[in-house]
C-alpha cells in the first residue's frame, strides 16, 4: 500500500486534508515495523577489552534498547575488543555470549539475558530424622519454580531432575519441621536431607498426613496411608492399640465378628488380603483367636493399605494390600519404651551398634491373660479345671548395617506365637463310678524374616534386593475319656495345618525425570502347603476300633512374577499410573498364569476437583477355607491345584476427590464394582474336620463367582487441635455357587449395606489428648431353618467326641434374614508428663462400648416344644473400661 503525505511547499509542514480507512491502517503498519525494527537496531559501535557488564552497558546506552539481567551473572566475565559496523543489536549479541555460559532470550517485546540452557541435573539421596537417623517414608520434596515434586520411596530414597544449575527445594513431613533451601544443583547432585521433629506440632496425625501432594493430583486412588501415631492415639483394647481395629475405621473395610480384627475389604475374605510385613507375607495376622492383631504398635513406623486400583508391583491377593514397614532403630542414641496393659505388655528397645553405621530395634509383647482369667473360669465350671493356659507372645527385630553411601543391608525377623491349653476332668461318686476328662490343645504362629540389600546404581536408579522366608502353623490336640458302668472309651484327634514361603525378589525404582517415575521388579516364590493332616484315634476298653489318618501329604507349588509400571504426568492436568503384572503358579503338573493389566488415572475438573477412575485384574493362587472370620481348627491354607481354580477379581473404581476448606480437609468419594471368579467355600453341610468319610479337603468344597459393589465417603480433617475423619460405605456383596444354597445367588455373611465411622481425636491442653470413636452398621445376614428332623445317628461318630445332633435342619435359603444393626461408641484419654529427664510417661484410660450396647458376638437358635424358634445372642463385648501406662526413655 502507497502512502501519500500532502506538504505544503511554502511552510514546510504537513497538512492533513483528509484520512481515509486505508490511510489509517498504513500508518499503523508503519509504526508497528519501526517498533520491531528499534528492537533491534543497526549499530556502529568499537568495544574495548573489557567484562561483559561493561559491555551490555555501552549496547544498552547506544542502541536505546533495555538489557535486563542479573548483574551477579554477567560481572566480571571478560569479552575480547570487537568493531562493528551496521551491525544488527541481535548479532553483537550473539556473538558477545558465545563464549560464555549466558544467552539472550525476546520476551513480550524485552531483552533478557540468562543463563544458557544446560543439561537437565538430577538431585538424589534420602531424607532422615536428624536425631535417630530413621529413614522417612513418603517425605514431600517440591519445586515450586518448575510445579515439579516427588516423594521418598518405601526406604526414604528420591530422585529428581531439574533442567537449572540451582533450584529451591522444599521439604516437607508431617510432625517435622518444613525446609525451604536453595540447592546449587550440578550435573550429578548427591545429598541427603536431615529433618527436624516440630514439638510444636500434635502427636495425633490424620490418616493420609505423611503425603503433602494434594488429593486431587495424585494419580493414585483408594490408597490411604496410615502412620503409627495415628493408631496410638485410638482408644485401646484391653490396653492395647491395634492396627487391623483401626484399618477397620476406613471406608469399604469391614470388621469380621465383634470385637475381631479381621478386615473384610470390598466385599473380599480374610484370605483375600495381602499383609506385608517388610515384605514378607503374613498368614494369620492375629492373636487370642482374632481378638487381638499381631502388630506391635510400638515397631511399626507406616501402615498403607490398598483397598483397589492396585500398583502392579503388588500381585497375590483380590481385596486388598496391606503393607507394614517397621522402624529402621535408631542410629545415634539409644532409647526404647515400655507400655504395661490389662492383657499384655510390651517393651521396644533401639540404638546403635556403631553410632552411624550399625543400629538395631527389638520388640517384645506378652499377655498374661490366662491369669486374671483363671480364676473366674474355675468357678463358673462345674467341672475341676486342672490345666488353663491361653496367652500369646511376639517378637520383633531388625538390624540395618550401612555399607557405604549407597549401599544398606537390613535383617528383619519377627515370631509370634499363641497357645491355649484347657484340660478338665470330673467325677460323681455313684454306684456307677462315672467320669470323664478332657484335654483341648491349640497352637498357631507365624515366623517371618528378610534380609534386604537397597542399592543406589545411578543418580536415578535405586534397587531393593531381598530373600524371605514366612511360615504358619496351627496345631490342634484333642483328647477325650469317659467311664461309665464299666465302659471306658477314649477318642484322640490330632490336626496339623499351615503354609511355608521361601523366595527372592529384586526391585528397581527409575526415576528419568519428575513426570516419569518407573518401578519393575520380579519374584520367585517356593511354596509347602499342608493342608489339614488329620488323625483320628477311638478306643473302647483298650481296643482300637477306629483308626485314620487323612491321607493329605504335602503340596508344592512354585510362583513367578514379572511386573512394570509407570506414573507419568502427561499434562499438568491428567496423569496416569499404568503397569502390567505377569505371574505363574506350577503345581501338580498344571501350570496356571495370569496376565494382569492395572490403570489408574486422574484428571483435574474445573473447580480444582479431580475426576479419578481405575481398573484392576488380581489373580490368586492361594485359598482359606474357613467357617468363621476367626481362627478355627477348620481354617485351611490350601493351593490351586488341578482340581481347584485359581481365584480372579476384576475392578472398576471411579471417583472424585479435593482438598478443601484451606487444605484443612480431604473430601474423596468412589464408587467401585468388583467381580470375583473361583471363590471357594465348604459344600452345604461338608465339615472336613469332623467328616467320617474318607474324603480329601477338594472333595468338599465347591467354587462359583462373587460381586461386590458401592459407594465410599471419606471426609477427613488434617489440621488443628481438632483432628479425625468421617467413613461412610454403602455397599452390596454376593456369592453364587453350585452346591451351596441351591445353586441360587444369596447375599455374603458379612454383606452389610449401611457402614459409618466418626473418628475424632481433641488436644484438650497440651498434655491432655481425647480420642472418640463411634461406629454404625446396619444388619448383617443369618441363615434361620424353618423346620427340622429327625435323623438316624452313626454308632461310630456318635461315640466320637464331636458329638451330632440327633437331627436335620431344612433351610430355604442362605442368609435369608437379618438380625440387628449394630453400634458402639468407644471413648479414651491421654494422660502425657514430660520429664525433666526426657522421658515421657502417658498414662491411658479406655472405655469400650460406652453407653453398653449388647452387640451379639454369635446367635444360638434353639426350637422349643412347640415348634416355636427363639434366636438368642451372646455378647461378647459390654461396657468395657481398661487403662495402659507407657514409658519412653
């Protein structure tokens, strides 16, 4: 476009006559060029021998042109003598920072100079407590200059990469004091960071504390984080803080019986939960048949249980994972505590072999309760108690070992037993000299041990190397005599059951750069199932007529499995954890294996919600059958085999999830539906303890399909003298199988609909703690028969000492009606002294179903004359005070 401009001759000025559309548009064309043709200028210009500074003064003060950059970066960086003529101000520029480790970057119409790009550096080591040494699990490290972060790994161990040769970091752990730090930051940074305790902040933590990442951004779902304080600061069982009893507390976890600790997660069995204890694989993890977990508060130091959207570095189970680290020992000092219950005791004791190079911990717990219990139990039987034990023990050890600074070797051990001991006898002096004596024996335990090799092979790779080894055993020895008119018969029954794992397994966590944070690893696994050895002995005046041995020998199987996954930040607002897990079984000859996808994703909402969604496919090779959720002599460990199928669950989760209120509360909701192919239970009326038939454990049972389904709520405060959360589950679960109810699909045994949780704990004064918990659900389901029959006995099994009714229930359905909803309100109160000396005395008053709610620990139907049934419960738990008093020094 030409533009005309109308000057008069004789004046020498412009005369604007008149502007048309066109005119107007020319000239701010013009101007616009004539602005980006002033940034960057034509100069003529001599710079001397000088520093750089100098030099971007005499450009700025030529060209008229603003240099912004730091002075700091640019002083006293020598630059050669250089001529320019008609140069342009962008290749003086050019060429002044060639040699240098600076460049220039055009920024909303500015110049800037910065500091060249260099290759991304990574930052790498642990995070520790700065008094013991203790290596922190889920420590925040952020940088706010980047929106870039990660978090320790389950040894304390973080790896990041930052493309800048200093960054801001900050650390940050619940009950530690945040750290913000500037870290010069080189190609290959090793450093390990030391955090302070705040003794300012509460001892009682909330249940996902341990991560600052908010809820929202993280890619995983139904996870919840539990640290060791949290559990401590519950009102206590006969004394005794319980781990499985607060794991019960959380959404879509359900209890077993009263006043057990099993877990039942979404619908999910027992033998469907995966609990790690460093690793290993815990069987049975519970003491005095259920009452008690067995867990030792005092050594533990993080609890995190997955209820779904399953990590693939996890394989085994279909419900969920519960996995239990233990404290490392203190490597400076040493310390310990000391905690005395109505039932138990409990005494920790950590320090240093080496102060920073070798340190242990050891734990021990016992009951006493057989003898505060003996005494009521002998006046309440009309029979002479002659021998009564029932206590349990357990022991926890660990000794790390520094090698060097990337090389730690930890040993862990850990051995529990439980015995109960019943022997009785009575004798009535008639003409008939009748009388009898009994002798019950139970044992079972576990024993567990690791020796773990963690490894630093780069600025980006750590490894966990690792041998285990876990063994459970239950023992059961009955005996039983009885003379009457001259007729003496004795019966003997022996069962011995249980499960022995040995293996190896390697770990690598890769993290390339803060979006991608890449874990794979592999196992192998050597299997001994014994799967209910029975013995049956009876004799009569001293001739043997009955005689077997269950002709189940020991079964061994082997596993494998093979796992990638990777939690990668595609877009600030979607992230995805997406893995595969690979796994084989061979046992018998049959070889079973199971690929298995897991993807778990989120996606930030307006609003700053995040939309979470997950699918899981768990395979198990392991099977319990069970009658109860308590141990039993009838509890079996048995394996797939060529018969049996192994167990498979697929899950579907979706959910939404925010901090809110200033952070203060964590506000998550999901909905789940999980389906579950080969689940086993005992044909109708199969009891393979107590069964005269010469039938093996895969005779009696009958495997079909499950479904669960529901909605949890999670609000939980983190912050303030007032802490806790609120748990609410709805939720369905069914099982449908072959031979039991008919083949007709029937509601689970522990199908509750309806479950809420209120959880608060109050820092009443500084040395005044109260904790209340109450707890809802609605009824669970009970098999009611609607008539009965006579029936014909053996002589045989009459005689035995598992002594048969002398008829026959007719039952038109499973579970076909409910009982009574069931509530408790559990309250305690934290006494804590601060010795001048440094030891901290906390005296503990509990008391359990506060308000005496006779909630049924098992129902008795009795059928009277008429015909008429009458449903009577039994309370296990009514209003329950109990005190503990611990020492740490």
């Amino acid at each position: 476009m030409d533009c005309i401009t109308n000057r008069h001759a004789g004046k020498g000025k412009v005369l604007s006559r008149s502007f048309n559309l066109s005119m107007l548009l020319c000239l701010f064309l013009s101007w616009h060029t004539t602005q980006a043709q002033d940034n960057n200028p034509r100069l003529s210009i001599n710079i001397p021998a000088t520093t750089l500074d100098v030099a971007l003064r005499m450009l700025e003060q030529q060209s008229k042109v603003p240099l912004s950059y730091e002075n700091t970066r640019v002083r006293n960086i020598p630059v050669k003598a250089r001529h320019y003529t008609g140069t342009p101000l962008e290749t003086i520029l050019k060429e002044l920072l060639e040699e240098t480790k600076m460049t220039f970057l055009k920024k909303n119409g500015n110049i800037l100079i910065v500091p060249r790009p260099r290759q991304p550096g990574t930052l790498s080591g642990y995070v520790e407590d700065q008094a013991s040494g203790e290596r922190l699990i889920g420590v925040s490290l952020a940088v706010p200059e980047y929106q870039a972060g990660t978090t320790t790994n389950s040894f304390g161990f973080f790896s990041i990469t930052i493309p800048a040769d200093s960054i801001r970091i900050r650390l940050s752990y619940i009950g530690y004091q945040r750290v913000d730090t500037m870290i010069l930051l080189s190609a290959d940074t090793r450093l390990n960071f030391k955090l302070v305790p705040d003794r300012r902040l509460l001892d009682v933590v909330t249940v996902r504390a341990a991560r600052e990442e908010r809820i929202q951004e993280t890619s995983q779902m139904s996870m919840i984080n539990l640290p060791a304080s949290q559990i401590a600061a519950m009102p206590r069982f006969f004394g005794e803080a319980d781990l499985l009893k607060t794991l019960q507390l959380l959404p879509g976890v359900k209890q077993g019986a009263e006043g057990t600790s099993a877990i039942l997660v979404r619908g999910g069995t027992p033998d469907q939960n995966l609990i790690l204890l460093d690793g290993a694989p815990l069987y049975n993890p519970s003491h005095l048949l259920g009452i008690f977990s067995t867990f030792n508060t005092s050594a533990l130091k993080d609890v995190t249980l997955y209820k779904g959207a399953f990590p693939a570095r996890y394989g085994g189970r279909l419900s969920s994972v519960v996995d239990v680290s233990t404290k490392d020992g203190d490597m400076r000092e040493l310390h310990g505590d000391v905690s005395i219950g109505l039932l138990a005791s409990q005494v920790t004791v950590e320090g240093p072999v080496k102060k920073d190079k070798t340190s242990f911990i050891i734990s021990g717990r016992r009951t006493y309760s057989d003898l505060i219990a003996k005494p009521f139990i002998k006046n309440s039987y009309d029979r002479e108690i002659d021998k009564f034990v029932m206590y349990f023990y357990d022991i926890n050890a660990k000794v790390q070992h520094v090698i060097s600074d990337k090389d730690r070797l930890f040993f862990s051990l850990y051995h529990g037993r439980d015995k109960m001991r019943v022997s009785e006898k009575l004798e009535v002096k008639t003409p008939d000299n009748y009388r009898s004596a009994s002798d019950l024996l139970i044992q079972w335990g576990n024993t567990t041990g690791t020796v773990r090799w963690n490894h630093v092979f780069s600025k980006n790779l750590f490894a966990n190397t690792m041998l285990l080894g876990s063994r459970y055993q239950f023992k059961t020895n009955t005996y039983n005599e009885n003379l009457y008119q001259g007729e003496f018969i004795a019966d003997k029954l022996q069962l011995n059951s249980g499960i022995q794992d040995y293996g190896a397994k390697i770990d690598f966590d890769y993290r390339p750069r803060p979006a991608h944070s890449i874990r794979m690893g592999s196992s192998y696994m050597f299997r001994v199932f014994t799967p209910g050895t029975i013995r049956k002995r009876q004799t009569e005046n001293g001739t043997v007529i009955l005689d077997s041995l269950s002709d189940n020998r020991n079964i061994h199987g082997s596993e494998i499995d093979l796992y990638a996954e990777d939690d990668w930040t595609i877009h600030k607002k979607f992230k995805v954890n997406a893995g595969l897990h690979w796994s084989a079984f061979l046992v018998q000859g049959r070889f079973y294996n199971s690929l298995q996808p897991r993807i778990s994703m989120r996606y930030l909402l307006p609003g700053d919600w995040g939309l979470k969604a997950s699918y899981t496919r768990m395979t198990q090779y392991i099977h319990l059958l069970a009658n109860n959720s308590i141990t039993l002599p009838t509890d079996l460990w048995v394996p797939a085999t060529k018969k049996i199928l192994p167990q498979q669950a697929d899950q579907y989760a979706i959910g939404i999830a925010r901090n809110v209120f200033r952070n203060k509360f964590e506000f998550s909701v999901e909905g789940y539906y999980k389906r579950m192919q080969n689940v086993i239970e005992y044909k109708e009326g199969a009891d393979y303890v107590t069964s005269s038939r010469n039938e093996t454990w895969q005779d009696q049972v009958t495997n079909g399909t499950a479904e669960a389904y529901g909605l949890e709520v999670l609000l939980q405060k983190k912050t303030g003298r007032f802490t806790g959360w609120m748990a609410y589950t709805w939720a369905w679960s069914y099982r449908i199988l072959p031979e039991v109810n008919f083949g007709k699909k029937f509601p689970y045994k522990y199908d509750r609909r309806h479950d809420l949780h209120l959880v608060g704990m109050y820092k009443l004064r500084k040395n005044i703690e109260l904790t209340g918990v109450w707890t809802y659900q609605s009824a669970q389901p009970f098999t009611v028969p609607l008539a009965e029959y006579e029936i014909v006995q053996d002589p045989v099994r009459y005689a035995n000492w598992y002594t048969s009714n002398n008829s026959i229930e007719y039952v038109n359905g499973r579970n076909n009606v409910r009982i009574a909803s069931y509530h408790r309100l559990d309250l305690g109160v934290n006494f804590i002294r601060h010795k001048r000396n440094g030891n901290i005395r906390t005296w503990n008053v509990s008391i359990l179903n506060a308000y005496n709610r006779k909630n049924a620990f098992f129902y008795m139907l009795d059928i009277a004359q008429g015909g008429e049934a009458q449903l009577t419960g039994t309370t296990l738990l009514p209003i329950m005070p109990s005190f503990s008093y611990n020492l740490k020094f």
